[in-house]
C-alpha cells in the first residue's frame, strides 16, 4: 500500500473509530494485535491519530478467583450503566491454553444480553503468555475504546493466580470479586491481590448465601483493615452483591465513581495516569529493544547458545546477561 493510501486508509479508521463504530474499533483493536511490523507501525500511526480523544473514561479493572460470576457481574452491571446512558466497553482476557496455544474466548456468550446492546462492545482477547492477567495491547485497547467514546471501560482479568499488578496499572478503581465459601475465603484470594483492592465485592450474596456473605463480608474488613495499617492513604471498601438477582450493583457503581472523583479532585488521578503512561512505554521499549536484539542473526545465535549454557546449568542467569549485555555494548553498572 502507498504512504498517500495508507494514511488515507488511516484516516478513514480514526473517523470511523470517532464516530462510534463497533465494527471499525474491533479492525483497530485487531490491528494493534497483530505481530506483523507493518501492522505494528500502522496501529502506533492510528493511536497517535486518535491521542487527543482518550482519556475521558472511568477506567474499571475487575479480577477474581475462577467461579466468582465476575461475567455474569459485568453482564449486569453493563446493563444498569447503559440503561443510565453510559457507552460500556468491556475489555475480557481469557486464558490461553499451555499446551495448544488456544482461548477459550467465551464471553459474549457470558455477557450475552450486554452483547446485543447498541452502547456496548465486547472485546474476548487472549491472554496468549502475559502474566498479568492482561494481554500486552490491552492499554492501547483501552484508549481504542475511548476514542470511539466509551465513557466506562471495564477490563476483566484471567484471575488464574497470576500477578495482577498489571491491570492495576493501567485503570482508576480496581474491584476484586470474592464469593462466600464455608470459612476459607480470605485462602481463595492472595495477599498480593487484597492489597491492589478499592473495592472487595462479595458476590452471590443470595438464596441461602446471604448470611454466609456477611460474614465473608466481614472477615474481608477485618483483614483489608490490618493490611491497611501501613498505607495511610489507602481505605479500600467491602461489600456484598447479587450480579444474579441485580441487589447491590447500583451500591457498587456508586463506590466506584465515589472512588474516581476523590482521587480526580485531588490530583492523584492525573498522577496516576501520567505514571501509567511512563510505565507503558518502558514496557513497549523493552519488549521491542528484546525482540530487535533477538531479531539479528548473530545475537539470535548467541543468545541461543548462552540460553542453552544456563539450561544445562553450565553458566548463571546472571554471568549469561552480563555476556548479552557486552554483546550490544552495555557498559558494566559501577
């Protein structure tokens, strides 16, 4: 494709993307998934084209242990929004098989009623080997959904155990789902995963669970309070819900944008999404200062044969970096 078609082509994305368009938001997000370099670049030309019209969302991360309905929550909670005229994006990572490579991409048919609505876009992704429960272009995802004017972005994490730091990172308010179980429910849910909380939802509070989710309610506190003891400035709130019976979602969004115009008016927001920005494009330059590096024959090579020195426990990780790093002219730290 020439340059003048390309950015003719582009351009007619970006207006499209502007104007709404479900269907032009999925090309852009495919776009930006894409391996190829071509694609890459056209992605990073598309972004910095549709730069000025991000940043305008309540940035919503929503993780979990597996069987917590986190799906069945966003489903719902969609639905409330929208009726409210909100324009909900829900960005789902699912989780890649180890052995096949293969995602279960399963949630509109888990968000289904939400997956028919005209103000909602549902996005299944693959975790593909991302740790953080988040696939690598999920920040660009978000900005692509709020260029096309979402105005509630909602990310849902694998929750399989991983580190959930990065979709921390990269939203305002961060909601952990819990469910009530027969006393172990503090050993469903790691520290490191309590400790990135705003708000613990405990769901399924019904039926016969209702008492059982107050009082995993209450251990929640109990627990969020002795964490919460050495950052002052931390307060994270515990609730209980019914995504089935739609019972405590109205009280869910409320703490959310309670949570989000507090730490608007104080600052904390801009600081927050500037330090975001910073860490992506680390992340981005580290990733592809990796993958340049590999992509040359000879450092393909030599990186193999240092690989294979620390498999057979020939050399240290360490003693092998040391190698790489003399390979691209990296000075020793004094």
């Amino acid at each position: 494709m020439s340059g003048s078609k390309r950015a003719h082509s582009l351009d007619d994305l970006a207006k499209a993307i502007r104007a709404g368009d479900r269907v032009a938001l999925g090309r852009a997000i495919t776009l930006i998934e894409s391996v190829k370099r071509e694609d890459q670049l056209r992605a990073q030309d598309l972004l910095e084209a549709l730069l000025p019209y991000t940043g305008k969302s309540i940035r919503v991360g929503i993780s979990g242990p597996p069987g917590a309905g986190k799906s069945t929550l966003i489903d719902q909670l969609g639905l409330n929004l929208i009726a409210q005229d909100h324009k909900v994006a829900v960005l789902a990572v699912d989780p890649t098989s180890s052995r096949t490579g293969g995602s279960i991409l399963g949630d509109k048919t888990r968000m289904g009623r939400l997956a028919g609505e005209a103000n909602a876009f549902i996005r299944p992704s693959p975790a593909g080997a991302s740790l953080g429960g988040v696939t690598k272009t999920t920040r660009e995802s978000i900005a692509l959904a709020e260029a096309a004017g979402f105005d509630v972005v909602l990310v849902e994490t694998v929750g399989v155990g991983q580190s959930e730091t990065a979709v921390s990172d990269m939203v305002d308010v961060f909601v952990v789902v819990a469910i009530p179980g027969a006393g172990d429910e503090l050993q469903g849910i790691k520290r490191g995963l309590l400790e990135l909380a705003d708000i613990v939802a405990v769901n399924k509070a019904d039926s016969d669970n209702v008492e059982r989710a107050n009082r995993a309610a209450m251990e929640y506190r109990t627990a969020l309070h002795i964490l919460a003891a050495g950052h002052p400035n931390w307060s994270p709130v515990v609730l209980t819900l019914s995504a089935r019976d739609n019972k405590g979602l109205d009280e869910l969004w409320a703490k959310i944008t309670e949570r989000h115009s507090s730490i608007a008016q104080s600052g904390i927001l801009a600081e927050r999404r500037s330090d975001q920005a910073a860490a992506w494009m680390r992340e981005i330059f580290e990733e592809r200062l990796l993958a340049a590096f590999k992509g040359g024959r000879r450092a393909a090579r030599h990186y193999q044969e240092l690989e294979d020195k620390v498999r057979a426990g020939e050399m240290t990780p360490a003693a092998a970096a040391a190698e790489l790093g003399r390979l691209v002219g990296l000075n020793e730290p004094e």
